[in-house]
C-alpha cells in the first residue's frame, strides 16, 4: 500500500505538494522514465512539488523565479553539498564540485585559461582537430552517400576536439583508451555530475567497465602531467595553461587538482557538445527551412575554406540555431542543491537537509516567459530579442558566480564543427519524431539518430 502524499516536517508549515510515494522506494516506485515523471508531476502539482526517493527528500522547481533564487540571489543557502558526493568519487573536487572560499580561489586560478587569448589558440585547435577528422570520414565516403549514426560521430569527433585542446595533438589517442569505452565509461560518469544521485555503486557489468576504464585513464592523465612538468607540454593547450597555473603566494596546482580539472573538462568538452550537436540534428529534421538557412551563411562567411576564431561571432543565425538546441535540449535537465538553512521557494517550506533540484527542462519551457515553448524557433534568439528575458528562463550552463567556466569554449567547439560539417557535405536527416529525450546525468537521445551525408 502506497503511504499518503508527503506531510509537512514542522506542525503548521505549508509543504510543497506531490505524489504519493512507497515505503522504502519512495517515488521510486512510480518512475517511468526520469522527464516523463517530472513533467508529468509539474502538470499535476505547479512550479512547486515534492518527491522522495530512499536517500533523500527534494523539491523539485520549474518557475524561473525560484531557480534564479536557488542558484543566484540566495545561492549561499543552496551549495553542492552532499548531493553531489557520487559525482566527486569521480571528478574529484574541481570546479564542479567544490564549494565556498576553495572553490572561488579555484575558479580565479583556471579562469584565465578561458580568456579571450586563450580561447583564440584553442579554437584554432578545434579547427585543427575538426579538420582531420572530417577529412577521415570523408575518405569513409568516397564511396558516395552513406547512413551514418550521427551521435557516434559527434561523440568521435568531439573526443578528438578536447584530447588536443587539452593535452596536444597525439598525446592521448585511441589507441591507448578507445573511444567506444571512453564513451562508455563518461556516459556512466555523467549521471552523477549534476547531483542527481543514480546507483554508480552497483556492481552492474557496466559500472565495473567504468571503475575500470577510470582507473586506466587516471594512470595516463597522471603520466601526462609528470612528463609536462619535467619535460614540458604543447604551448596553448588547457593542460600547460594548468600547469602553468600560480596562486597569489606562487603555488602552482598540485597534481590531483590539475587531474581534477581535466576530468571536468572532460566532461564539459565532450560529453555535453557531442550531445548538443547530436539534437541540433534532431531538431533540424522537422526544420528543413532553418537548415537552409544555415547552409546559405556558412557558405556567405566561409566561402568554402575553414572557419576561424574570427568567423565564430559572424555565423550569427548558426549560433541562434544552437542557443535554441540548448533551450529545447539543455545538456541537465536540472541540478542539485543541498539546503543549508530554512527557507520558502513559492511559499513553500525549504528546510536544512532537504535537497532542490532546479529543473532546468521546466524553466526553458515555462509559459511565463516562452511562447509556444515546444516549438523549435531559432529566431527567439534574433539580435535584441534576449533583451529584458528573465536569466532563471534560459540557464543551459547555470548562471551566476557558478556558471560553467568552459560555457564559451563549448559554444566555439559547436560552432565551428557545425561550419565545418555544413561547408563539407550534403545533409539529409531521416525522420526523427520517435528520438525521445532520456533524462539521466545529461539528456541523451533514446535510440540512434540517423543522416544520411554526401561529400560537396
């Protein structure tokens, strides 16, 4: 028998509303499906509801005026506390996962890695990188036209893309961690970085191939930065600039934070642009026109050659179509928080232990502040059209203090592979309706997604 819908800790506080939830499982026992559930509670119980699950109990909040109160105005009271414990036994504390003075000293430290000088030599290593793998697969296509999954490729490439930027070209390669079980393994990791607890401590075969290909890959990561400190590394990438790295007192990093970053980078370079190139494709199956559109200003702009560092601001309608991939698809369907003091969010009771979980999915669709939100409409992020929106309506790297330190190499990274991809083939993308949005760590496409490419 089902126990009766959550209660209230204190006698006369307001608690949030919810479904009902099983003993020992919690909500556990009603999930179909992590999005589905979410959305469907959302449309029962308002911007505001409740659920359990063994471990902990969390408020779930999909207002934009909530969000921006949990991760920016009163973001003290909501730190990445215990939430994201499982996410550090495998990124460490680096910038995702660390909190308070440490975190802040932390990001002033990394932070010039992502200046605009920097930025400029990486993305000529982005070019580099996009450059030959796109010249391989068109080798693979010399053949003519060929059905290609697109996810697998954008995963191939973008692994290439972040090795490079961090370590230099040929430094770390398939050879010595292949790509499908990197793959593997980070996909495992991801469901854990955004403080959504999921079961990493099973003993699933899955979960051991992942402690496995961990284990491998700290062993290359930690030889790679010995052999950089000795020996030196390839000036620009992100793992010299670490290495380079000095504090006010002129302490440089110590080899466990610099391996702590480069597993976030990781994370934030691969696993997340891969994704977002993969539901652009999606999403401009049922968007022929806006294809076109960006096929015409590739075309305008690079004029058959490769884009550059200074091509990225003028590929203006290509970055509408990505800001728009990222509203519809955010790389988190929501983050976690853990409660320091008590509180109200929608004029509900927030209390010490409690965790909140500000869903991302929910505030970039929200009625309030979209019009007809399911829609894929590029033009909603036209030049002026972002004037005056509400900055908890469209977070898709956070915002605030704690906004993701690599946010613009990633939107680079997307956009010069989507030029190059455009500027090298033809592009026929099969009919995508059944590609569903699985919500674990980030939100992955439920089944292959198909194109069919032609070299130009």
């Amino acid at each position: 028998m089902q126990m009766e819908q959550t209660q209230s800790i204190e006698a006369g506080k307001r608690a949030a509303p919810g479904p009902r939830a099983w003993p020992l499982l919690g909500n556990l026992g009603v999930f179909r499906g992590l999005l589905p559930f979410f959305e469907e509670q959302w449309a029962l119980h308002g911007d505001v509801f409740r659920i359990r699950t063994p471990n902990f109990r969390a408020l779930v909040i999909a207002h934009p005026d909530h969000v921006q109160r949990v991760l920016l105005t009163h973001r003290q009271n909501y730190i990445k506390g215990p939430v994201y414990d499982d996410a550090r036994k495998f990124l460490g504390d680096g910038l995702v996962t660390l909190e308070g003075e440490t975190w802040r000293a932390r990001r002033t430290l990394v932070q010039p890695a992502f200046h605009r000088q920097s930025l400029e030599r990486l993305a000529q290593i982005m070019v580099e990188s996009g450059a030959r793998y796109f010249d391989s697969l068109t080798a693979r296509l010399a053949g003519g036209a060929q059905e290609l999954d697109v996810h697998r490729e954008m995963v191939r490439v973008t692994m290439d893309v972040v090795v490079n930027a961090l370590f230099g070209h040929g430094t770390l390669n398939g050879e010595r961690v292949s790509y499908q079980t990197m793959s593997e393994a980070l996909e495992v990791l991801s469901n854990g970085v955004n403080g959504v607890p999921l079961p990493s401590w099973l003993p699933t075969p899955h979960n051991i191939k992942f402690r496995r290909t961990l284990r491998e890959l700290n062993q290359n990561v930690y030889e790679i930065i010995r052999n950089g400190r000795e020996r030196g590394t390839e000036t620009g990438t992100l793992l010299s600039m670490l290495l380079d790295a000095r504090d006010e007192a002129g302490k440089p990093l110590s080899d466990q934070a610099i391996r702590d970053e480069v597993m976030t980078l990781f994370i934030a370079g691969h696993e997340t642009t891969a994704l977002t190139l993969t539901w652009c494709f999606v999403l401009l199956g049922e968007a022929p026109q806006v294809l076109s559109r960006m096929n015409a200003e590739v075309d305008e702009v690079l004029g058959g050659r490769e884009p550059s560092f200074a091509d990225v601001p003028k590929l203006t309608y290509v970055r509408q179509v990505i800001d728009e991939t990222l509203r519809l698809r955010p790389p988190a369907a929501m983050v976690g928080r853990d409660v320091v003091a008590e509180d109200e969010l929608g004029g509900y009771r927030v209390a010490p232990g409690d965790v909140v979980l500000p869903f991302i999915w929910g505030a970039h669709r929200h009625g309030a502040h979209w019009s007809s939100p399911e829609t894929f409409d590029p033009d909603r992020f036209a030049p002026g059209n972002a004037k005056g929106r509400h900055p908890g309506s469209y977070l898709p790297f956070s915002i605030g203090p704690r906004i993701c330190i690599g946010n613009t190499f990633s939107l680079i990274e997307i956009t010069i592979l989507i030029a190059q991809l455009l500027s090298r083939y033809e592009i026929e993308i099969r009919p995508s309706r059944d590609v569903k949005p699985v919500a674990v760590g980030t939100v992955r496409p439920s089944k292959p997604v198909m194109v069919v490419l032609k070299a130009r």
